[in-house]
C-alpha cells in the first residue's frame, strides 16, 4: 500500500509541474504555398489547421494568415502573425528567445 502511495504522489507530482508545449498553425487553403515549410521548432511539433475549417468564433479572431500559436498547458501564449506578404517565418533562434522569455 505503500509503494501504491509513493507511485501516485510521483505521478501526480511530476504532471502537476511538468510544462507542456504545443504549437497550432492556422492557415487559409488559397494561402496553402505560404504555409510553414518545418515540421517541429524548437523541438515542438506543429500541428495544422485550415481557417476554414475551424469554428466561426475562431475564424472571426483571426486576422491575417499563417498564424502560430504556441500554447502551454492548453491555452495560448504567443502568437506569430504573417506580414502583408502573407508569408510566415519562424527561426529556431527567434523560437528559443520567446521561449526563453516566457520561462522567466
């Protein structure tokens, strides 16, 4: 029973403190060649979306595409929003310094 207590208090432990990024591209599909040409930054994955397909409430927030949202722990953090080239560019370098910031 004991060991039983130790595991759930290390298990509840360790999701209570551990940090959890995701990052959420959202684009338009007449914008498809402007889309963001990497698979992970910073070592998070990115995950897509089409405008189009996500919910009217959204899609009324959204103002310019590509957008990238990073989340932690589920809501939104920080934002990348695409010039008026409609061209989204994210460095590994520009990545790390907003992370960096966000975890001071």
């Amino acid at each position: 029973m004991k060991r039983f207590l130790i595991i759930i208090l290390l298990i509840t432990s360790t999701t209570l403190f551990s940090q959890t990024y995701s990052l959420l591209e959202i684009n338009a599909k007449w914008n498809n060649k402007n889309s963001l040409k990497q698979e992970k930054i910073g070592g998070i994955r990115v995950n897509f979306g089409w405008l189009e397909d996500q919910p009217k409430k959204m899609q009324s927030k959204i103002r310019s595409v590509p957008i990238l949202v990073l989340f932690k722990d589920g809501k939104p953090i920080y934002q990348w929003i695409a010039g008026i080239d409609f061209k989204l560019e994210v460095t590994e370098e520009e990545f790390e310094e907003v992370l960096n910031k966000l975890n001071k």
